[in-house]
C-alpha cells in the first residue's frame, strides 16, 4: 500500500514530490527500485534517503530541465510506476485530504489528468479521503468535477465504545493506573465517540493520575483546563462570524441539529425567515464550523461546549 498525505501540498508539483516520497513503501531493495525508476522517470533524476522513523527509503524527484510541469511529464512519470508495480501485485493507493488539489493552479485540468491516468489501471485500487466532507463529496458528485461518479462513497462509522474502552485500558494500565470499565466507559460517552477528543482528553488525565487519584470530578477538571487553554482560539473563530452566523450556532446548540428551519425556532434567536437560517447553515459547513449530516453537528467538539458555556 502506498500512503500519501496531501496536507499542506499547494501546487501539482508538491503532490508529484509527495508521492515520491512514499514509493519506498512498495520496494526495499534500492537497486531494484533504482532500475524502475530509470526505465518510467523521463524528465527529472531521482535522490534517495532514508526515513528516521520507518527506516524506509525516501525517494525525492529532482528536476532536470528549467520546466517546473514539462508538459505533465513528472506526474505521468509518477502514474507510470504505479501502473509498473502493478504488473506483478495488485496494489492500494491512498491519496488522504485530497481535497487540498482543488487549491491548486489549474486544478481543473490537474484533476482531468490524473483521472485520465486513473482510469486506465487495471491492477490498482485508489482511496481518496479527506477531512473537509462538503468539498471532497462535491469532487465526486458534481457532473462539472473530472472525479464525477469515479468512485463509490465510504463514509466511516462511529468506532464502537467497547474497543475504545480495551484500548484505553491497556494503555492506562501500562502507567500503572487501573480505569475500570465503567470510569473509561464515561470518558468515551463524554467526548461521543471521537478518537481525537478521546486521545486528547486521556492524554491530560494520565498527567493528572500520577499525582491524584481517579475521580469523576476530575473530568469537569481536566475540561475546563482544556477549554481555558484554548479560548483565545475560540474567541478568534467567533468573532470572525457574522451576526446571523452566530445566531444560527446557538440554534444549533439549543435544538441539538434538528428542527432548525420552523419559524418559531428562527425566531427563538430572532433570525428573521428560516431562509436566513438555511443560508447560515450553509456557510458555516462551507467554513468548516459544522458538517451536515442526519442532523447539524460541529466539526469541533470543544468549540461547542466552550461556546455552549458561553451562551
């Protein structure tokens, strides 16, 4: 399998230069790598390290003419070692936060030609995921987008608390602090199933429990801290809304996501028509803020209940 994280990439070089760095993934003998990529590579040389931490080989492009795009020459040379590979394996390729290519300059025709080199492997299973739903499900939905109906829709489910519960066991008992089921059970309905909140929230606590013992109130404890700590963040975030904006948050947290466009609800915050909510609503999925599902949920948890304690 072959992963490549496209956060932070802004042009099509940097997703050629990404990609590269991931090839040592399918082969670790360099001199078997190296002859590959002679037989694919026609427009740049190649530069081979090794990863610190996987101890993988690390394969970086280096141009060898004054064209940054040569005509698309580096990405069909990317597309063809893949297709090279997948001649004696079948393979997986994970292309994550792919929405980030339509930032891009020229991401249209970028999209239209790696689609173009997609669509004719035979042997290679492409995965493309993303943190920003409404961008990446219009990429694959609109009839104007290159990906339009190019692959099938996974949405990932809500992890089941009774693996939460035995994974965080483990690990607290690998500090030496004993959590009971129930205790951790609370922690997970608390932050409702979200691996990050999870993560970040039992981070701060095994600090808290190597000096003080376990107890429900450490939870209000540690939250507030949390909160505190990134109020500033929050305060930017909120002042940064439009009125209407704000309003429409506050209705969201008042009817937990549902029911958000009956007058009586739009008036309850005195928002005029529920036309002005809608559109709100919209806006604040466009912004990341929310992420419209069966119901209207925040994309951040904490940013809820800090702005929940404010209202």
């Amino acid at each position: 399998m072959v992963y490549v994280d496209l956060f932070g990439t802004t042009s099509e070089k940097d997703f050629v230069a990404k990609a590269f760095q991931k090839l040592g993934s399918l082969e670790s003998n360099m001199e078997k790598m190296l002859n590959i990529l002679k037989k694919a590579a026609k427009s740049f040389s190649v530069q081979f390290g090794v990863d610190p931490f996987t101890n993988q080989p690390i394969i970086t492009p280096v141009p060898v003419s004054n064209s940054e795009n040569d005509d698309g020459l580096p990405l069909k040379n990317l597309m063809d070692i893949f297709e090279r590979f997948s001649k004696d394996r079948r393979l997986v390729v994970v292309f994550d936060e792919f929405q980030d290519v339509t930032e891009y300059a020229g991401s249209d025709s970028f999209e239209k030609r790696l689609r173009g080199f997609i669509q004719t492997h035979k042997n290679i299973c492409y995965i493309f995921s993303g943190s920003r739903k409404h961008i990446i499900t219009a990429m694959f939905q609109s009839n104007a987008r290159a990906f339009y109906n190019q692959a099938a829709s996974f949405s990932l489910k809500e992890i089941s608390s009774k693996h939460y519960v035995a994974w965080l066991k483990k690990l607290f008992a690998g500090g030496k602090n004993k959590m009971t089921t129930n205790d951790l059970m609370l922690i997970v309905n608390r932050f409702e199933n979200h691996p990050m909140y999870i993560q970040f929230f039992c981070y701060f606590l095994y600090e808290e429990l190597q000096h003080s013992p376990w107890d429900e109130s450490l939870m209000e404890k540690i939250e507030d801290s949390i909160l505190k700590n990134k109020k500033a963040e929050f305060q930017v975030l909120w002042g940064s809304l439009p009125k209407n904006q704000r309003k429409t948050l506050k209705l969201v947290i008042i009817k937990h996501g549902k029911g958000l466009f009956a007058g009586d609800m739009s008036r309850l915050v005195e928002i005029k028509t529920a036309s002005i909510v809608s559109q709100c609503l919209k806006a604040l999925c466009e912004k990341d803020v929310l992420i419209k599902e069966d119901k209207y949920v925040f994309q951040d948890l904490l940013f809820q209940r800090w702005l929940a304690r404010k209202l």
